[in-house]
C-alpha cells in the first residue's frame, strides 16, 4: 500500500501518523498557538522528531459554524509557512489543508506533496482537476454540506452504507482525472452526532472494502472530551485509545496533534499486528 509523495515511495502498510499544524487563529483546540515563525518551526520540528510521516497544515478551521476566511487569507497564510518549513526541514512531507483548489495550486507548487480536502471535491468543481494535474495524493474525506452547515445535516438511513457509496462515487470520479493515490477519511465530527460518530468507528473496517488506505482524525474531538466531560486540554488519554481501535479497524494514517502519543499507539500496535 504504497503512496508517491514527490518522488518518494510511502508504504503505508506500517501506519503511520500526521501532525497537525494549524496556523488559525480559532482552531477548536490550538487556535492561535502557532503565529510567529519560532514557534511554527518549534512546533514541526517537535512533531517530526517525535515521528510524524506528514505535517498537515491548516489556515482555514474547519471546526462548526467555522467563521469565513477568503481564498487570498488562506494562501498567504499558506505559502509562507510552507516556504519556512521547507527552508529549515527539505525531506518533510507536508499536507495542505484546503478544499479550494487554488490554495492546494499555490501548497503544491511551493513544495507540498499532499492535499487533505474536508470536501472531497464538492466545495470546489475545479479541485480534481487540479489535483489531477500535479498528480499529488488526495485525501477524501466524508462530509455533507460545509462548515457553517454540516451539523444540520445529521440525518441517515444507514451511515455506514452511505458513506461506501459517498466513497464510490468519488473514487471514481477522482480516477476520470488521473488521479493515483486516494485516501479515505471518514470524517470524524463532520455532519455526523457523537453517536453516529461511534458507529462510523465502530464499522469502519468496512472501508477497507474500498482497498485503499484509511485516515483516522479523532484527535481532541468532541466526540471524545463531551464523552468524557472534559475540555479538548484533557482529551489526550481519550484520544489514544480512539486511536488504538482506529489502528484495529485498518486506519493506516493518524491525523494528530500530539505525535508522540499516536506513536506509541502504532508501536504498541504493531506488536500485535
């Protein structure tokens, strides 16, 4: 299960685990944290010492009701991180986190290797094509409607089943453009109650129908800390164990914010696998 990042050959068989950069100023969890270029490239070297495969880099939250960022916001502050950190780290892997196609144009062509898109390509016609061209992995995630509109949009038959035949569809629609390497993404907390969350979890080996690698992003997210009845601060313990059943049910990358603690969850993991 291999993917091709710039050149270089991922085996995802082993899983591996992505840090999560956000340079937001209202991220649900560490909005605002990462501003100045100190504690950008602190914050990656920390994530790629402690074993991260990929950084993802988000300008634009994503959490509900999320507020509006412009296409033109979002790239400069895409590009300059990108720049500094491949300036100080060349062999890191970065993720860019967008559903606009302009902004993975500028990512990409200041040198990231992949683009995670919350909407699979609905919220920009002109996504596929663009990553089609550049011929970067494509992450697909699971979502219905948008940011501001998603928690509205709870209502299911059967999850589990819509979400293979959402998978399907745009897996084949991301293969009329050329494009190689797709991973799949649930969607964790996108149009989906804690309920169903768990259930989507639950199931999730299902996906693996679809042959291809699975992304797992649970890190922090409501569906753990209200579970738990605590803040996002306290949710990493929670966090580590929704990663450990993730890894059971064939995840083979976890989007994280603590890497250190998703590493030990791989490693641990891997003894029994």
């Amino acid at each position: 299960m291999l993917i091709n990042c710039k050149g270089q050959l991922i085996d995802l068989t082993t899983p591996k685990v992505m840090g999560i950069l956000n340079i937001t100023p209202n991220s649900f969890f560490d909005g605002g944290k990462y501003k100045s270029e100190n504690e950008i490239i602190a914050q990656v070297e920390k994530m790629l010492e402690d074993g991260a495969t990929f950084i993802d880099i988000g300008a634009y939250s994503s959490k509900p009701n999320a507020e509006f960022v412009s296409e033109q916001e979002e790239i400069s502050r895409i590009v300059p991180a990108v720049e500094l950190i491949l300036k100080k780290f060349p062999e890191a892997l970065l993720s860019i986190d967008t559903f606009r196609s302009e902004v993975a144009k500028a990512g990409i062509e200041n040198g990231a290797a992949i683009i995670n898109d919350i909407s699979a390509g609905e919220l920009d016609n002109k996504m596929l094509e663009t990553i089609g061209k550049y011929n970067v992995p494509y992450i697909m995630m699971h979502m219905r409607g948008n940011p501001q509109t998603m928690q509205s949009l709870t209502k299911y038959e059967d999850i589990t089943k819509e979400m293979l035949f959402y998978f399907s569809e745009k897996v084949k629609n991301a293969r009329s453009f050329g494009i190689n390497d797709l991973i799949l993404d649930p969607g964790f907390g996108f149009a989906k109650t804690i309920e169903q969350n768990y259930e989507v979890l639950q199931k999730m080996e299902l996906l693996n129908l679809l042959e291809l690698p699975v992304l797992a992003g649970v890190s922090r997210k409501s569906m753990i800390y209200k579970t738990l009845n605590c803040t996002p601060a306290e949710a990493l313990n929670g966090t580590s164990i929704i990663n450990t059943i993730a890894l059971t049910k064939g995840a083979k990358i976890l989007r994280v914010h603590d890497v250190k603690e998703a590493m030990e969850c791989v490693l641990l993991y891997n003894k029994i696998s």
